[in-house]
C-alpha cells in the first residue's frame, strides 16, 4: 500500500507488509534505492491506520507552515483535500471518508483539473497574493515594491514552500489506498473510477471472478501490467474540444509545468520560477482566463463590466442597445437581476454553467452597494474565484451612477470588483447640443426650420434645470414632439 513516509527512506519494510512512496517525495537522488527496516523505538508502527493518519497530520501541516504560496489552497479542490486529509488523520467513519474524497474528485473535475500534481503545479505558477512571484516579476525595476531585486527571505521561503508542495502532490492512486486501507467493503469498480483523473487515458477493468485481492494495495512491480483488452479506453477531455484563442498561453503553462513536475526536487525549481514571472507576470495575469490572444496581442478578457457614469449619461441605453444586437445570435441570453435577487446568484451561476454553449449577460441596473448590506456579502462572494471560479459563458454587467470619489466608507468601491470599468462623462454645452440635434434628424424635425429653432432655443435653459445628459435632451424632444 502506498504510503508517504516520515523518513526519506525510499520503502519502508516491516515482516509483513511493503510501504512504496512516490520518489519525487524525496529530497536526494541518493535516496532512491535505500531501504530500511522500521524500528518501533524509532516511533514507526506497522499497523498501516495510524501509518495514514500520522502522514495526513504531517501533510497538513506542511500547509499550515506555507510561507509564500497560501493561496494555492484557497481554492475549493484545495479545501477539498484538506478536507480529506482531516478526516484521514481523524479516521473518522467510513461515510465521512467517502464523502470527502467524493467531494475532492468532484471539484477537481468540475474545475477540469486534470490531476491533482497539475492543479498544484497551475497554482505555483499563478502565484497570487505571492511577495516571492511578484518580487520576480518586478525584477530590474526599481521603482517596484522590493527596487528591482529578490530579497532572500523570500528565495527561501519560495524554496521551503517548493519542498513542501512536492510531498503534498500526492496522485490519486495514493489517495484511494489510504481510504480504501480505513473504509470497510469499497467495490472494486469504485476504486478503479475514483483512482483516475481526467488526464487518465485508461481505466482498467474489474475482473469480477478476482475477489480476494488486497483491498487498497497498489499495483508492485511484480505484478503484470494490464493487456490493452483488460483496459476501457478514455479519451483524454482535452482532445474533444474546440481549439480557443486563448490555447498559447496554456500551451506554453504546460511546458512550464512539465519542466517544474520533470524535477526530482522541487525546491530547485526557484531560477525557473524567477524567469516565468519576469516572461508572464504572476497572479491573474499569469493565467490563460486572464490573457487571451488576439490580433497577436495578449489582452484582458474580463468577466465583469461596470459602465459607469452620471445619472442620464447613457448607461443604460448604451448597454441596451449592444445587447439588442448581440440577441441576434441564437445562443446568446440577457439575465435581468435586480440586486435584491443576489441571494439566488449562486444557483443561477451553476444553471448558466452546466448550459456551456449559450452566452449569458447578467444584468444589474443602477448598482449601489455598502459593505454592511448583504447584498454586497452575496455579489462580492460570486466575484470572489477562490470561493467559486466564474462560469466562462458569463459576462456580468452592472451600471452604476455613482461615484467611487463621492462615496462614504461604508458604501464599496464598485471598480474594485469590476475587471473594466467604461467612463461615460457628463456632457457639456456643446456636446449636449450635438445631441439634441442628432435627436432632431431621428425624430424627422431637422427640416422643419422653425421649429428647430425653437428647440435649440428652449435646449440650454431645459438643460440647466434638468442636467446636460442624453436622458434630458431625449426628453426635450419628446415634449416638443
């Protein structure tokens, strides 16, 4: 059964049973081949139970004792395994365990992780809220935060972090034989499923007149490989979909993760990780959902859109009128949510991710929050990707009248939430004037001289009282038609 030792032994071998450990779990390539035999005084047990809860205990406090790289378990397939790995150290009942490694492979596969090695590695390059990633990517500037240089404090604490996500990097094999090794009865057919992952290309069959195995051992050397015909064949999700500009900038994450993942420690993968952020920058703008290519150029790709503006600037009118011609398109949808309705926006977020091929806009009207309302609680939760990650097809657009200058303390800066925030300014005299004409030659009165002029007349003083906007010079028209 595959365990994860204390020690840097290699395998650990007690009379009765085998301990593997994957090798990248170790510091030295001289530990590859040693062995040794577990002694009791030196505090080893060979009942394999409290072997997994002492590993889980040690793991996890290889997360708590994270220096630089926190955020990398924020994330839900993150808290997920922490998840796991408590109940594990607590070996808690057989339905919690499986409730928990349910929970884990879930989230990884609904965030399309394809392992949990490549979820760490994505979030090592990601890098957010990381000092030693954004100290690299400042590098040679010195008018950056740490003056264009690395401070070693934070090389070595990037260095210990490294160490230490390498042992959490466990692969799913792993896992189910430290579950199956506490829950009682688990069915072959579910250990082969959840011991895979979506970058799995098989998944054995179970021989059903094959009973008496070891339940939770992993396959040993000795043991024959799997023929081609004992196998179902999967393939892998990235092969069945469409190629997305944004496929360079994972192409080339890929590769970084390879050079990081072909390393037997981890730990020295700090000078590659000092270029990457120098090339790509760390945090979001790391990430492929950041950065698209288009027209050769890596551009944000935001989720959220604020049109912001003085009350009668147009907001609303300008949204409209780009949504009225984007509803052409068959596949496309516009989801009126009045603020009072952000306790459902969890639920509509899962109902507008599960239908990936139809693009949604949500939108709110005239959005003023404060930070004691619980409508700023629920809207900042959805925005929040650590806590959910965003559904693609979702664009959220939210116009808002006022001013983040103007606004008190309890009242949130909307453009700290929003990815893009488009300015409408207030119109002056001229341009107010330019509207009201533009709005003359569509109502048809351009030709109409006299009255015209008598508009054009009555414009400025309507203005002053009702304000130089586009809702004003519209309703000008309006009395005078």
């Amino acid at each position: 059964m595959a365990l994860l030792a204390a020690s840097s032994a290699m395998t650990l071998r007690t009379p009765s049973v085998r301990f593997t450990t994957p090798r990248h779990h170790f510091s030295g390539r001289s530990s590859r081949n040693r062995s040794y035999i577990v002694s009791a005084s030196l505090g080893f047990t060979t009942d394999p139970r409290i072997q997994i809860e002492r590993v889980a205990d040690g793991l996890l406090k290889d997360v708590a004792a994270l220096l630089v790289y926190q955020e990398v378990f924020r994330s839900p397939p993150a808290q997920a395994f922490l998840k796991l790995l408590l109940v594990l150290r607590r070996r808690d009942d057989d339905i919690k365990i499986l409730e928990a490694y349910g929970e884990f492979f879930r989230l990884m596969a609904t965030g399309k992780h394809s392992s949990w090695q490549d979820f760490l590695l994505e979030g090592i390059l990601k890098a957010d809220g990381n000092p030693f990633a954004e100290a690299a990517a400042s590098s040679g500037d010195s008018s950056s935060t740490y003056g264009g240089r690395i401070p070693a404090s934070l090389e070595a604490a990037a260095t210990a972090d490294l160490e230490s996500l390498q042992r959490l990097s466990l692969n799913e094999s792993t896992m189910i034989s430290w579950v199956t090794e506490l829950v009682s009865e688990t069915k072959p057919q579910w250990r082969n499923a959840a011991s895979s992952s979506l970058d799995s290309r098989t998944v054995p069959k179970v021989d059903e007149k094959k009973t008496n195995n070891i339940v939770g051992f992993l396959v040993t050397d000795e043991e024959k490989e799997a023929s081609v015909e004992d196998k179902i064949l999967v393939s892998p999700s990235e092969e069945k979909t469409i190629k997305t500009e944004s496929d360079f900038v994972i192409s080339e994450r890929q590769q970084w993760q390879k050079k990081i993942s072909g390393l037997w420690n981890w730990s020295e993968a700090v000078h590659l990780l000092k270029d990457y952020h120098a090339e790509n920058g760390f945090g979001r703008v790391a990430l492929s959902q950041v950065l698209k290519l288009r027209g050769g150029k890596l551009v944000p790709d935001f989720r959220y859109l604020k049109p912001h503006g003085p009350s009668g600037s147009g907001k609303s009118w300008l949204v409209k009128a780009t949504l009225s011609k984007l509803s052409e398109d068959a596949r496309f949808r516009v989801v009126l949510l009045p603020s009072s309705e952000f306790k459902q926006l969890a639920t509509i977020l899962e109902e507008m991710r599960k239908n990936s091929h139809i693009r949604f806009v949500l939108l709110v009207e005239d959005l003023f929050l404060r930070s004691v309302e619980e409508s700023f609680v629920l809207l900042k939760a959805a925005l929040d990707e650590h806590l959910q990650e965003w559904p693609r097809n979702v664009l959220l657009c939210a116009t808002s009248s006022r001013s983040d200058a103007k606004i008190g303390e309890t009242t949130v800066k909307l453009g700290d939430l929003f990815g893009l925030t488009v300015c409408l300014a207030k119109l002056n005299e001229q341009q107010y004037r330019d509207c009201v004409e533009e709005l003359l030659e569509q109502s048809g009165d351009a030709n109409n001289a006299a009255k015209r002029d008598e508009i054009f007349r009555q414009a400025i003083k309507f203005g002053e009282q009702e304000g130089f906007t586009a809702r004003s010079a519209s309703k000008l028209i309006n009395i005078n038609n």
